[in-house]
C-alpha cells in the first residue's frame, strides 16, 4: 500500500506542473452514496449499476480495476458539474458524490 501511495503522490505531483486539477476519490464509498453495489458484490452486479447512472463504453467484461475507475471518473464528471461535497482539508480531501 505504501507503494501505491507514493506513486500516487508523485502522480498527483506530476500532474499539478501541467496546471491540471487533481481530486482524490474513494470509488467504493462512493457506490455506496449512489446506491449501486460494490465490486465484492459481483462485478456483473456493479457494472449495470454504473450503466443505469448512464455510463457506456464499458467492455463486456470489465476488470474491478476498470469498474473502479469508471466510479472515479464519474465522479470527477459530478465534480465538475458541482454535484460533489468534499470532506477534509483543501490540502488533503476527499470528494464525494452528494446524497
């Protein structure tokens, strides 16, 4: 877990010198807060979760990693749509879809 961390954090870094806008997401909390199961539920479960929120483009079978990150980037939609709250700090947050 370390590992990923301070890969996270160099990509975080990295991507903040292209002026580009980074949030933290928790893709398990936040298919908790919209209602659709997580992936211990079945990957097959999760994703028609995802499709009745509107997402397509997945592939027929989709890895829990790409179900994940399929979560994250719909959140990042909702937070720039301005549907998110964000707990913490502004220097540490994670953002949330509102319920």
């Amino acid at each position: 877990m370390r590992k990923l961390t301070t890969r996270g954090v160099a990509l975080k870094k990295t991507l903040q010198t292209l002026n580009l806008r980074v949030i933290e997401v928790y893709p398990g909390g936040a298919q908790d807060i919209l209602h659709i199961p997580r992936k211990q539920q079945g990957l097959k479960l999760l994703k028609q979760g995802l499709e009745k929120l509107g997402l397509d483009g997945l592939t027929e079978k989709p890895s829990d990693h790409e179900l994940d990150a399929a979560t994250c980037a719909y959140i990042g939609k909702l937070y720039l749509e301005g549907k998110t709250c964000m707990y913490g700090t502004e220097d540490y947050a994670i953002i949330m879809p509102r319920e």
